[in-house]
C-alpha cells in the first residue's frame, strides 16, 4: 500500500473524489451504492472491494490511500474522528486486522 | 515593494481541533502551547497577507490533471469544505485572499520557470483550516493559498520545491505594493493515512528532520530529506514535508527553529512547527 502504487485512472478514485465535493453524490453513496458504482463504471473487483469496505484490496486495485481512511468515513461517519471512533476501528479491522 | 516578515511552517492534522481531548493532557497543553506561541510570532510581525503553501489532499487537483502548484486567486475564500467540517470540527469561516499578489505570483513565477494553475475555486479541507483556527482565529488577515501535490506520484523533488519557494520570495518582494507578507508551509510531520503505520508516528524520523532544518544548511536538507525518506516514514503523508521545503527556500534556506513538537499517536501525527528568522 502505497501513494506510489496509485492508478490515477481508476472508476473507484473518480467515484471517491467526487463523492466527498457533492452532498448529492454522498447521499447517494448512502442510499444506492451499487447505482453509483455502475454509473462510475467500476469493475467487478472494485465493486465487491467498496462494497465491503475491503481497505487492502482497493489500495490493491490502485486506490490513493489517501482515500482509504475517507471510505471509513462515508461508512462509519466523519466527525470526532479518534482511534476509537467506528471509523477509526473499521480502518483497524480492514487494514490491520484488527491491530492495535 | 512587499517586504517578507515571517516565515513559518507547521503541521496542520485534525486531530488537533477535531479530537484533541482524546489525546493525553500534556500533549493537549504542549501543542496549545506551541501554537499559541507560534501565532504571536505570526501576529507579531503584522503581516497585511499570508501567503501559504500545503498539500492539496486530493480534493481539488482533479486526477485526470494534478498541477504541482495552484495558487488561489480569489478575493474571498470560505472554509471548511462541506465534507470535512465535522471531522475538523471547525465552523464555518471566511478569509479574504489577495487576488492582485495572487496573479503577480502566477505571472512572474511563468518568468521564471514556474508553470504555477490558478484557481478561483479552492475548497479548504485541513490544509487551512486548522493552522488559521490556531494562528489567526479572527480570520483577519488575507490568505493566498497555494495548493500542491505531496502526494499523487510524481511529486516535485525537495529540489525543486526549494528552489520554488527561493523564486516565490523573489516574487513576492518585486510585488510593487507597500505589503507585509508571512510564508506559511503547513503538513506534516511523519504520519501515515491510508497506510500501515496509521495509528503510529515516526518520532525518530521528525527528531531527525527537525534537526536537518535547524542545520541552516538547505543543500543538506534537499539532499537528505528525500521522497523516499519522507514515505519510509508514513506514506501518504510526511511527504507534506514537501511544503515546509518551499517555505525554507522561501526563508532564503537559513536555519529554521523548532516551536514545539509533540509525537501524538492520539492524532495520528507529529505535531509541531518551525520558524525562521526574518
């Protein structure tokens, strides 16, 4: 995982992207994921990675790890963000199974 | 002509407004303390514009076309982007920018080898929000943000980030207006969203670099605080280190003095800030 591994020219960078500048976008992650998932054109792989927060196989895929710990956020919710918070623990969970 | 009358850098992670009363209490004290002792530095060298140099984040560099630079050539700018205003935990806020520097900056650095974007349209994420919260919580003083890439490969080299931040100094002063202007890099120091040191911070490495800056040495500094070292340390973001480079080529690549630092696994950052003699 990393930066130097990122394909720019991935459907699920794009669909991250503009997801986080578009409230619209965002409900949509929320309410129809698997629309918006085909609307970006994301492949098979990238889908079932999304959609289950599956963090290792999307940096895989090419994914800016930036964006990794954003998927938590628009899964588990963004606010008071500590090492404790739903996000945070799913990033543990996905990434680090479960450690620390 | 504008004069520079601070230069600074410092790390700008939202931990520090949006979970700061998770951390440990001496780390709260010591980075309010920082922070505070860093804007009155800043507030005590009147600057009429700030101009600031940090890492983009990926939030308006579109990926199709990611400019090394972009400066924000707005007259007003408001923060925090929509989507990062409860991680942040900043209200809503505006600052005034300075279109006229903004354009001279653009036009001039072209002279000089620099093909910097210019946007009107630049959303405020940390990158901004966090160090005006700290240093000019009033938001009255004027902010040209210059945007740039740390991290979507291939990134500007410590080389040419300094030698950028040389020609924005060289700039700024041939602005022909009667202005006092601060340099500001924010990011930093070792930290690691979206990797595996996500909940670790590499104080060995931010001791070291820390003491690289102090040095006064600027061709060391570029030789030794490479891309690599910088990624070894926490992948997808010490490479905002990059920014603190411009602003020592901006300072005329003197010795920089630590203000604080405070390794904070609590906000997944090293925290701290430097400045440089003006």
């Amino acid at each position: 995982m990393s930066i130097l591994n990122t394909d720019k020219t991935l459907p699920a960078n794009k669909l991250i992207f503009e997801v986080r500048r578009d409230v619209r976008l965002r409900e949509r992650f929320s309410t129809d994921l698997e629309g918006l998932m085909s609307d970006y054109g994301l492949s098979e792989a990238e889908k079932d990675a999304l959609r289950n927060a599956d963090l290792e196989r999307l940096g895989e895929l090419g994914m800016h790890p930036y964006f990794l710990p954003q998927v938590t956020r628009l899964f588990r919710g963004a606010g008071y963000n500590h090492n404790e918070s739903a996000a945070a623990r799913l990033y543990a969970e996905k990434m680090l199974k479960g450690k620390p | 002509m504008a004069e520079i009358v601070s230069v600074l850098a410092l790390a700008h992670a939202p931990g520090a407004t949006g979970w700061l009363d998770r951390a440990p209490r001496h780390e709260q004290e010591a980075l309010l303390a920082g922070y505070a002792a860093m804007g009155e530095k800043l507030r005590a060298a009147r600057p009429d514009v700030i101009v600031g140099v940090a890492n983009d984040h990926l939030l308006n560099f579109p990926l199709e076309s990611i400019p090394d630079w972009c400066v924000g050539t707005a007259e007003r700018w408001r923060g925090p982007a929509e989507w990062f205003r409860d991680w942040v935990n900043i209200p809503p806020y505006e600052v005034a920018g300075e279109r006229e520097l903004a354009r001279h900056i653009v036009r001039e650095s072209a002279r000089r080898g620099f093909n910097l974007a210019f946007s009107d349209r630049l959303e405020f994420d940390d990158n901004w929000s966090v160090p005006l919260k700290f240093l000019t919580p009033d938001y009255g003083v004027p902010l040209v943000p210059i945007h740039m890439n740390c991290v979507v490969p291939p990134l500007p080299e410590p080389e040419r980030c300094y030698a950028f931040g040389r020609t924005l100094a060289e700039v700024v002063r041939a602005w022909p207006a009667r202005a006092r202007v601060a340099v500001m890099g924010t990011g930093g120091l070792s930290h690691d969203p979206g990797g595996p040191k996500y909940f670790a911070v590499d104080e060995k490495f931010d001791r070291w670099f820390l003491e690289l800056l102090a040095s006064g040495d600027p061709q060391k500094v570029v030789r030794e605080a490479t891309i690599e070292r910088m990624i070894a340390a926490g992948d997808g973001g010490t490479v905002e280190l990059l920014a603190w480079i411009v602003a020592l080529g901006a300072a005329g690549g003197g010795p920089a003095m630590a203000d604080f630092y405070v390794p904070s696994v609590a906000l997944r950052c090293g925290m701290g800030g430097v400045s440089w003699a003006p």
